[in-house]
C-alpha cells in the first residue's frame, strides 16, 4: 500500500513538474524518472522531491536569465529591418560620397592632366628653344672657328712670305757681301801688285843708283 502511494504521489509529481509552466514558457523534464533514480541511490521520496524542486527552480532562474537576453521574432524581424534601413542609408550615403568623391577626383584629375598637358608642352617649347640656341650658338662656334683658321692661315701664309722675302733678302745681302768682299780682295790683290811693282821699281832704282854711285867713286879713285 505505501508503494502503490507512493507511486501514485510520484506519478502526481512527475505530471505536475512536467507540465508546470515557467512563466510564460512550459519546461519539458521526467522528473519522476529522476526522482525514482534518486531513490534507487538511497535518497527518501521526501528528499528526491526536495531536490528535484530546488533543480527545477535553479533551471527556472537560468532560462528567466536566458529568456531576458533574447528577444522574439517580431522583435528580431524589427530589429533586422532597422538595421537594413540603417544600411540602405549608409549604402545610400556612401554612393553619394563616392559620387560626389568620384567627381571631385574626376575634376582633379583632369586638372592635372590639363596641368601635364601644359607642362610639357612647356618643356617642349624650352626644349626646342634650347636646341635652337645650341644650333645657333653651335654654328657662331663653328663660323669662329672656321674664321679663325682661315686668319691662322693667312697669318702663317704671310709668316711664310715673310720668311722666304727674308730668308732672299739675306741671300741677297749674302751675295753683295761676297761680291763687295771679292772685289775688296781683288783690289786689295791689285794694290799689293801694284804695290810690288813699285817696290821691285824701287829696288831696281835703288840697285841703279847704287851701281851708279859705285861707278862714280870707282872712276873717281881710278
């Protein structure tokens, strides 16, 4: 008889805990399996109830914990729907951005390729105007130079000239030194002859007077 109650107060038990609702929600568990279990391990039907019971709530308390974490679908499906209204305006700004961004980008970019266009149409233009100094200074170099060899060559040519007039007037002069030197010597040559005779006239004089003289006293002392 104490079985059979107390098999049916477990059986009220296990039907009470099983469909006792937690709040709002309902919680699914065997409690009578886990109270005969806890008696087949020595527990009293008293003392599995109890802690059965204080399980029961310490599961109430985490799913209450659990429960006021999450939200329902409606709120979920509001919650999904602001944020993709949120993102549609971001996604909205930012194609205005890019837009606007894109524009402005697009103006400078062609505000610099304007800016290149005009730089190198600079650099060309110095360019060609630097060349053109170049040739042009090139050819006044050349023109000098080619001047200034022409006046060397004159200047050698006339140097030249002026060498060989040189070079005839002292051949020249060396020729009347000769011809004056020959006609010295050969006067000189005259005048010694001339000179000789004299004194080989002179002598023969000389001679003569002597012999003469000689004659004198020799007639005198005959």
């Amino acid at each position: 008889i104490r079985r059979q109650a107390k098999s049916s107060h477990s059986h009220n038990s296990r039907s009470s805990c099983r469909c006792s609702p937690l709040g709002s929600r309902t919680l699914y568990f065997d409690t009578h399996a886990f109270v005969c279990l806890l008696e087949e391990n020595g527990f009293t039907t008293q003392q599995s109830e109890i802690i059965v019971s204080a399980i029961m709530n310490i599961m109430k308390n985490n799913m209450d914990m659990i429960h006021k974490d999450m939200v329902t679908k409606m709120q979920q499906e509001i919650a999904v729907q602001q944020i993709m209204s949120h993102i549609g305006g971001v996604k909205k700004d930012m194609i205005i951005l890019e837009k606007s961004e894109f524009s402005a980008l697009r103006s400078e970019n062609e505000k610099i390729k304007l800016e290149l266009q005009q730089l190198k149409k600079q650099v060309t233009d110095e360019t060609s105007k630097v060349r053109t100094d170049s040739k042009l200074d090139f050819n006044l170099e050349k023109s000098r130079v080619k001047e200034l060899y022409s006046l060397n060559d004159r200047k050698v040519l006339k140097m030249r000239t002026e060498i060989v007039e040189l070079h005839a007037q002292q051949d020249r002069a060396l020729t009347q030194t000769y011809r004056k030197i020959d006609t010295e010597v050969a006067g000189l040559k005259t005048m010694l002859e001339s000179h000789k005779l004299d004194n080989i006239k002179y002598l023969a004089g000389s001679v003569f007077t002597c012999l003469t003289v000689a004659l004198g006293f020799y007639r005198l002392w005959i």
